[in-house]
C-alpha cells in the first residue's frame, strides 16, 4: 500500500508539470484568460484561468495509471473508494459550475445553488458530521453543518485566490496538513485521496506562483476549497473529543477568517454580501507596501502555523489544548482588525471624537441662541 501512496503522489505530481502548460496553451488559444482590470486584476498581460482542469485531470489520470501498472491498485481504489467513486458525482458538479463561470461567467447565486447540491451530494455518500463529542447529533443538524461547512470552505478558497500563488500553496498546506492527520489516525481512505491532490498541486504551483502563467479558476478554486471540505469532515470522524473535531478547522482557518471577515464588514458597510472589493486580508497586506510574493510567504507562514495547531490538537493528549485555540483566534483577530486597519470594525473608535465635536457643536449653538435672547432682552428695556 506504500508504494501505492508514493506512486500516486509521484505520477499525479509529474502528470500536472506536463499537463498544465498544455491547458494554459489552450487557455490562450480559446481565449480564456482573466483580463487584467489595473484594480483587483493587478497583473499585466491576460492569464488563462482553467488550471483547475489540469489540477483534476493530473489527480484522476495517478489512479487510472496506478490500475493500469498494478501496485495493488485494485485494493487501493477499494480502499479509498469513497472518495475515488463515490464523490466524484458531487465533484463533477462544483468542478462544472467553476468551469462554465471561467469561460462565460455565472452569477453568484447559481454557483452558490451549485456549491449546496455538491455538498447535499457528498452528505448522500456519507460525507457527514453525526456527532460531536461522543453525543449523536439530529440528522437534520447534522445535515445543516455539513452543508454549512463545505459550502463555506468552498467559498473560503475562492475569496482568497487574489494573489499569484496563494490559494494553491494554501492548498497545498491544508491538503499535506490532512495527509498526514490521516497517516496518524490510520485512515487508509483519508490518505489516498489527499495524496494526489497534494501532488497536482505542488506541480501546478511551479506555473501559478509569482509571476504566475496560469490561474486555478474557478473550477481550480471552487473544488479544491469542496474537497478540503470533505476532507475535514472524514478527519473529525476519527476524533472523540471536541478540541480533536476543531482540528479540521484550522487547516483551513486563515481563508475561513478572511471569508468571515469580509461578510461583516461588507454587512456592517451595508453592501451586498456578494460584491467584490480589495479589502481582503492579502490586499490589505499590498497596501502596507508588501510586494505581492511577500504576501504570499507571509500567509503561508500563518497557515503553517495554524496547520501546526490543528495537528496537534489531533494527535497530542496534552492538557492545555485549548489555549491553543483561543491563542490562535486572538492573534489572527488582532492581525485583521488592528494591524490591517478595518474601518468597519474601528468605527467606534472613530465615533468618539465625532460625537465630542458634535456636543461642542451643541454647546455653542445654545450658547449663541442665550446670547442673543440676553441681548434682545436689553434691548426692549431700553425701549421701556
């Protein structure tokens, strides 16, 4: 089964250097680029953005191999059957949905439609949260979180694919983060579906980190952000305890804080939820002066740490794991909201002085008004 591991990481690895300079000559021939806009679109020249589809094509095509070499590749597609099989109905549609929003454009609520039915898809296959802590959960709170919880990492991935390279080495962090939490657990099924992953994407960031000649696209983004997903939920599977279920979060915790963050204040800005802007937490980095590569390194660096967490909540038994937690929290909410400068969340601050100045405003309003009432008063004794 090892060597069955390691070829498909190989193969899927070697197959995304091959396949994806293909797919983004194709991208140029059939002009399906990301036209640059000199304001979220920063880069200079159009980039095809169907790097997803070498992404998947280079992860199927390591399991079509492993069975046409052998390696007990039938045992392996029996062991991770169901991610290999079984979820490929739901992939197809949240990979389908990103792929006709690359090349015609989609509004946001269709793929919004389509990201739920993937995740109501993946719930039939038995992609699904059914306890927390040791205590069984309704099926219809159950069903709920699990729908919840994969749309919003789907969603999570997209939002911050803005900068070259930076959703694919999250990517790729969260996704070797699972490999090895599967490793851990023994789970054989957890492991061979991350594996590939893990090296079609490492392949395919040679092309898509700064500067990048490719984009992953929404089918890149959208499908990569479902399966890590899934992922999460099979991972909390193997947990007893409520930190061990928390675990799977933190792997994906960096672009589910910017996700949340970016509701809010878009909220509390009283804009649609759905409106694109450059107050992500990579372009709020650009605007204090990091070149985009530095973004790059300093995100991944957040997420390294985060994943680092999550491991070990899973693996260790020590008993101050929740100061783990919490301490995590605190410091991605003090990067945001403080360093970052939001001006949705300092807006008491900001306030303050207004409503100083417009208490003064009122003192001299009625300062003036009994001024001139005094001296209206003079006025008609004067008269008398």
């Amino acid at each position: 089964m090892m060597y069955a591991m390691i070829f498909l990481g190989v193969v899927s690895f070697a197959l995304s250097l091959i396949l994806t300079p293909l797919f983004r000559s194709l991208g140029l021939r059939l002009h399906i680029v990301d036209e640059p806009d000199h304001h979220r679109k920063i880069h200079k020249v159009p980039i095809p953005r169907i790097g997803g589809v070498g992404i998947v094509a280079s992860a199927i095509g390591a399991y079509v191999l492993l069975l046409v070499v052998g390696l007990n590749g039938g045992g392996v597609v029996r062991a991770g059957e169901p991610f290999a099989v079984r979820l490929l109905p739901a992939i197809a549609v949240v990979f389908g949905v990103g792929l006709i929003d690359d090349i015609f454009g989609v509004r946001p609520i269709i793929k919004l439609a389509a990201q739920t039915l993937a995740a109501v898809l993946a719930w039939e296959t038995g992609i699904h949260l059914s306890a927390v802590g040791g205590h069984d959960l309704p099926a219809i709170v159950g069903f709920l979180l699990t729908t919840i919880w994969i749309v919003a990492c789907s969603n999570a991935i997209n939002l911050i694919d803005g900068v070259d390279g930076l959703a694919t080495g999250v990517g790729v962090i969260a996704v070797v983060t699972t490999l090895m939490a599967a490793l851990l657990h023994h789970n054989i099924g957890l492991a061979l579906a991350t594996i590939p992953l893990a090296g079609a994407l490492l392949g395919f960031l040679r092309f898509n980190f700064s500067p990048a000649s490719i984009f992953l696209g929404d089918c890149g983004s959208l499908t990569l952000g479902f399966l890590l997903g899934c992922y999460g939920v099979v991972w909390s599977e193997k947990s007893a305890t409520v930190l061990g279920m928390i675990a799977p979060l933190f792997v994906v915790f960096v672009p589910l804080f910017d996700t949340g963050i970016a509701i809010v204040r878009r909220f509390v800005g009283q804009r649609p939820i759905f409106a694109a802007d450059r107050e992500h937490i990579h372009h709020k980095l650009l605007a204090q002066g990091l070149p985009p590569g530095r973004v790059v390194l300093v995100l991944y660096g957040c997420c390294g740490l985060t994943c680092v967490a999550s491991l070990l909540l899973t693996a260790s038994r020590m008993q101050y794991r929740g100061l783990i937690v919490a301490s995590s929290v605190v410091m991605a909410a003090l990067l945001s909201l403080r360093y970052l400068g939001y001006t949705e969340f300092t807006i008491r601050d900001q306030g303050e002085p207004q409503t100083e100045s417009l208490v003064r405003l009122l003192n001299a309003q009625f300062g003036l008004m009994k001024f001139e009432q005094g001296l209206s008063a003079s006025e008609t004794l004067e008269d008398t």
